[in-house]
C-alpha cells in the first residue's frame, strides 16, 4: 500500500500483482538467466554417489535458506526438508532425489564430470556422473523454492521441499520415511516429484493416470544339484540343466499366466554355475528382476516363481531336500500409482497454463521403478509423479530418420538439454503447488 499527500489529501493506492502464467514464465527465464544455469552446471560437474550427497544437500539447503525457507538437514542420512509456511491451508510436499551413478561420463559437455568417488557399497574408487538427470530434478527444485517464496500472497498453507539421498541405490525414501519424516514435519496433503525424461521432447509435461513407474522385487534362486563329471552325467543332478529349465519355464509366467493387457516382467539377469569345463557343479544361482504395477500381480509372479522353480527340481528327480530355494533380497519397491483425480486435475491446469501442446498423457514403455512410494503408500497420499522431456525435437526426429540415437538413462552418453528441462520442470510445479495450495 502506498501513501501520496497532494493538496493536503492522503490517496490511498492499493497496490497488487497478479501473478500470471505468462509472468510467471517469465519470472523463472529470468532466474535460469541470472542463477539456474550456473547452478546446473555446478551440480552436473560435482556428482555425489548414493548416501555421498554431503556438499549438493549443502549447497541446496544454503539456496533454500537464502530465500527464506526452514530447512533441516540430515534426515534419513544426508536427506534435507525445508519448510515454508504461509498461513492456513493444506501441507503439500514436492520431492527432488540427489544422487548419481557410478558412471565414467562420456557425454563430450565442456562441463562434464571428472569426479572420482569412493563408493559406500563397492568400497572401490569410481567415476561419478548424473546419468539419470536428477541434477535437473534438483536445480528445478530451488527455481521453484525461490518463485514460491516470491508470490507468497498467491498462495496459502505450508510447502514443504524434500532433498532426497539414494535413489539410485534405493530406498533412500525409506530411509527418511524410518527417520520418523511425517512425525517430524507433517504428513502431507498431496505429494509431488518429476523425473526429466531422455525419450520425451524437452520441455513436455507427462503426465498419466495410471502407474507411471513399477514395483520391482529382486529375487534369488538357488538351485542345488549333486556334483559329477562331466563325462558321466548320470551319476549326479545337473544343476545348470535344471536352471536353465527354470529359465525358461518362468518365461510363460507373463505371456500365459497375466491377461494380454496386464503388464509385468521377469528378467533372469544372472546364471552362475561351475568352475570348469568337465565338472557338473553342485550348485547354479540365478538373480531375477520382478516388475509390477499392482499387489495382485506382484504376488501373481511371486507365487509363480517359486512353484516353477520347486517344482523343475521335482521333475529332474531332486529329493525334496535339495529342491531349489526362492530368496527375496533386499526391500522390495511398490509401484508408483498416481491419483487419477489429481492427475487430471493437474493436467488440466498444465494445459490452461503452458498450452496443450505443451502436456501428454504417454504411457512408459517400459517397467523402471521408483522409490517415491515409500512417501506415498502407507499413510495413502494423493500423489502425481509426472515426467519433464529432456531431448531438443530435432535430435529425436534425427534419432528416428537414422541418426545418431538419443542417449539412455544410464548412459556414460547421457544428456539433457537443461533450460527447457528446468524451466518447464519448474513452471509446472509452480502451477501445480499453487493451485493445491489456493488462497483462501
């Protein structure tokens, strides 16, 4: 409000910005311009390994404290939250994951990684890289950290911002969630997080109703058989012969036992059996990847596993002491559901704000997961987990025609084109936040 005394009057001007979408995108150019950029490149040349992300949860807890935010460190391990509160309303929470991989980076970028870490599950000396682009997720969360600070009359309850360690090595969400996360901060109305995505055209918004990641169980198999030699096969039990069995066997899992439109895989990933050529081991392991997107299918393929594998060293004529052990390892990860409500209506307002070109609903062609549920299954929380591209169009279509093919997560040539990736990533979820957290 501002005061003018003219001819002995006091006028009274009462003075408000309306905070549209065209300024808003503006707004966040702007910041790229003067901060987001720099502060990418900063990130992608300083990687830190799962459970490593000591200086990048600093440097992101300095820039949120800096614009006025709560924060709080190590939670879960080098986890951050920061908070800011405006008034009463709803608690929403938007997640950005901040590790990298153990990946030699061969992306040819002028700041590509040259880190070198020692990793806490190896113990060996690696090659650091974000292959996976959460040097995006976390670059657009302090974009979006410092536009919500800054139309803070625009909206009304509490933001709470999570800097999230492990991804990769999974479950670094878990980790927060056993450091009493929601007994500390709130448990929040509505969660959100993005992934950029390689395979999608920088700056488009995915969203979908449905799973937009799988659940995954790893899965052991031992199969134990009874030593001979190789020459003479008959006097003992082939374990690899009965593994491979299994092997294939576990292939009519998905095509004969889940309805044609009900998606789930399983991946024997390893066979290790033997030390020589003329020697029939004891012993063959197999480690399988299992992906679902729903508990019934999840148990569906479980429970299919072990009756394939017992039942092959049944057939091979194994006594029932040395018929092959099924061996769940590690946490499993639940699927990634968004809300079907939230997701449309969410999709809704990206369309209003940024045009309808600019937001598709693509399903995932493939069965990658996540741990963001462990935020969001149990309490239930409405939640949306949506995609940013991260490809310049013209590298797609030359991919398509031909050409050089579009690097893949992972990859040691993987790389995001960051301003559309980050400004885009950042613009949807101001719309996102401020239209959950709506003024009163």
């Amino acid at each position: 409000m501002k005061i003018l005394a003219a001819f002995g009057l006091c006028i009274y001007l009462v003075t408000f910005t309306i905070v549209s979408a065209d300024s808003i995108k503006e707004s966040i150019a702007k910041d790229y311009d003067d901060n987001l950029g720099e502060l990418f490149v900063h990130f992608h040349k300083n990687p830190e390994l799962s459970n490593l992300e000591f200086k990048t949860a600093a440097r992101i807890e300095k820039e949120l404290t800096a614009v006025g935010y709560d924060v709080t460190s190590n939670v879960g391990g080098t986890g951050l939250v920061a908070i800011m509160k405006n008034g009463e309303g709803p608690l929403v929470m938007m997640r950005a994951d901040m590790d990298a991989l153990p990946v030699e980076e061969k992306s040819g970028l002028p700041y590509a990684s040259k880190v070198i870490q020692k990793s806490t599950i190896s113990g060996k000396m690696v090659p650091v890289m974000h292959a996976c682009g959460h040097d995006v997720h976390i670059t657009s969360l302090v974009g979006t950290a410092r536009i919500m600070a800054s139309i803070k009359d625009k909206w009304s309850g509490t933001l709470m911002l999570i800097g999230q360690p492990a991804e990769e090595a999974s479950p670094g969400a878990l980790g927060m969630m056993r450091d009493n996360l929601w007994e500390r901060f709130g448990t929040p109305d509505y969660a959100l997080a993005f992934h950029v995505a390689a395979g999608t055209e920088a700056g488009v918004i995915n969203v979908v109703e449905g799973s937009p990641y799988a659940g995954v169980d790893s899965v052991d198999i031992i199969v134990h058989g009874i030593g001979a030699h190789g020459a003479s096969p008959h006097t003992g039990k082939d374990p690899v012969y009965i593994a491979s069995q299994i092997v294939v066997a576990l292939q009519s899992l998905v095509s004969r036992e889940l309805a044609p439109r009900e998606p789930g895989v399983v991946t024997v990933g390893s066979f290790h059996s033997g030390t020589k050529h003329n020697i029939i081991s004891d012993k063959a392991h197999l480690q399988l990847t299992v992906r679902n997107t729903n508990t019934e299918t999840r148990k569906k393929l479980l429970d299919g596993i072990k009756r394939i594998a017992i039942n092959m060293g049944r057939v091979a004529g194994l006594p029932e002491d040395k018929l092959p052990e099924v061996i769940l390892v590690g946490q499993a990860l639940p699927p990634t559901v968004n809300n079907k409500q939230l997701a449309r209506r969410l999709k809704n307002v990206w369309q209003n704000k940024m045009g309808t070109d600019a937001v598709i609903s693509k399903e995932p062609e493939g069965m990658g997961a996540e741990d963001f549920p462990f935020f969001t299954t149990d309490p239930a929380i409405p939640s949306v987990y949506f995609s940013v591209g991260g490809t310049p169009r013209e590298d797609l279509e030359s991919a398509a025609n031909g050409g050089t093919p579009v690097a893949s997560h992972h990859s040691p040539l993987f790389k995001i084109a960051p301003e559309l990736s980050i400004t885009n990533g950042v613009e949807a979820t101001v719309h996102a936040l401020v239209e959950l957290l709506q003024k009163k």
